[in-house]
C-alpha cells in the first residue's frame, strides 16, 4: 500500500495560506446543502477542522481523521472528542456507520487510491454520499495564472475533477449527482511572489518531488513565471473550487 502524505510540514502556516475558518465556512455551506438534517459525516482528511467545525454547527454529526498530528492539534480546539489520527486506507469505522464522506482537498494525497475508495464504499450506508473538494479550481485566464496552471497536468494533479473521477467512480458503483462552486476565491499575486511558493514548496503536490521530476517539470514553469513581464506587479487572480457529489448505488 501506497503512503499517504501528512501535511506536517505546513501545518504551522496552514490556516494563512488556504483561507481558515472564514473560508471553511463558505465550503461548509455548499456541502450542508446537500445533507440531509442532522447526517453523520465522516471527513477524511480534516485537518484543522476548518470545515468539520462549521458543518457541526449545521447540526450534522461530523467525525474527522487525518495524518499529521500538527494539524490536528489545531482542529482539536473547534472539534474536540470528534478527531482521530487515521489514514483514509485503513478507515477505523464500522461498516455503513456514516450518511456521508466528506474529502476537501484531500484526494489527491492518499496512496492508494482503490484502497480509499473501497474503505469510502464500506462505511457510507447504501445511498450515502461521497464529497469530494478538488484543490484543483477553475480559473480566469491571465499571464501568471496561464503559466502557473500548467503545473497540475505536469504533475498529474487534478484527477479528482469530476470530469475524470466520475467515470472512475461510476464503475466502482457511485453515481455522479452533480458539481457545483463551493468557494469563489479572488486575490491580488505576483508572478515573483506565484514563484516562491513553488519553491517553497507550499502546495502538497509539490512535497515529495525528487530533483529529476522538479527540473524537468516544475523548474520551467518557475523560471516561466519570473521571466514575465512586472514580475513584481500582482495581477487579479479569481479561483472557483468546486464540489463535485457521488451517490452509493
């Protein structure tokens, strides 16, 4: 079985760079709306319980797991009793126990995919929910945002948009009931500033590259970003996150 990725390393500055408990709460929303009154929910992934915390507050029963224990030191203050350190391969959940499971940007970072899907399948109840918040938005088109998108499809990141996990789905027996805007993010970046969170290496794709894979995928597009013209300039950048929704046949 494949590993899965903790996001220890970026736990300290998490909550400043994706947005925290105001952010979670717009997502939380958009999900709330697609549960039934007071739903169990199980949320692999949890983090600091940005999103957990503001969907109990909905009135669902939310139950939350995650890797790193940086992070949910951090959830444990909004969701405490609720948490627990769990990989999403190996769920420590009884069989059909939740009305839904819930993975915002979380997918991407679990080894084993098939291994995940089948644990998902296992506690949901028959009909339950799968919801899955991609990392990977829509965006508008301009000069940083036109170079920096081209590290996903690099990468290989982006599979769980709907437009390539429903089929997978579909034929491990869940339905895609649809994909909506969960968040609309907008904010001013520069190119140079675009470029030093990659090198940083701030996003979870980026964390177990080895140096062959980042100089011949990542190191273009950095270089890419600083070469622009006003790399200093912040251009205007809008992302939609979307909630894409299975149902268990």
């Amino acid at each position: 079985m494949a590993e899965s990725i903790p996001f220890d390393r970026i736990a300290h500055r998490y909550e400043e760079t994706r947005g925290g408990l105001e952010r979670g709460r717009r997502f939380a929303a958009t999900i709330d709306a697609n549960l039934a009154s007071g739903s169990r929910v199980l949320e692999i992934g949890v983090g600091t319980a940005a999103v957990a915390a503001p969907l109990a507050e909905f009135g669902h029963r939310v139950t939350g797991l995650d890797l790193s224990l940086a992070m949910l030191e951090l959830g444990v203050e909004r969701l405490s009793g609720a948490l627990m350190f769990a990989d999403a391969q190996v769920l420590p959940i009884a069989d059909a126990s939740v009305d839904a499971v819930l993975a915002v940007w979380a997918v991407h970072v679990v080894g084993d995919q098939e291994a995940m899907l089948s644990e998902v399948a296992r506690v949901v109840t028959p009909g339950g929910l799968f919801l899955v918040v991609s990392p990977t938005p829509e965006v508008e088109s301009n000069d940083l945002m036109d170079i920096a998108f081209q590290l996903g499809p690099a990468l290989g990141r982006g599979f769980d948009r709907a437009v390539t996990y429903a089929p997978r789905l579909q034929a491990l027996g869940w339905d895609h009931v649809g994909e909506t805007i969960t968040d609309v993010y907008e904010f001013d970046e520069s190119p140079t500033t675009r470029a030093d969170n990659i090198e940083r290496r701030d996003w979870s794709s980026l964390w177990d590259l080895d140096d062959e894979t980042w100089q011949a995928s990542v190191q273009p597009i950095v270089d890419a970003l600083r070469a622009l013209p006003e790399p200093d300039r912040p251009r205007h950048c809008l992302h939609r996150h979307m909630l894409s929704v299975y149902r268990r046949r």
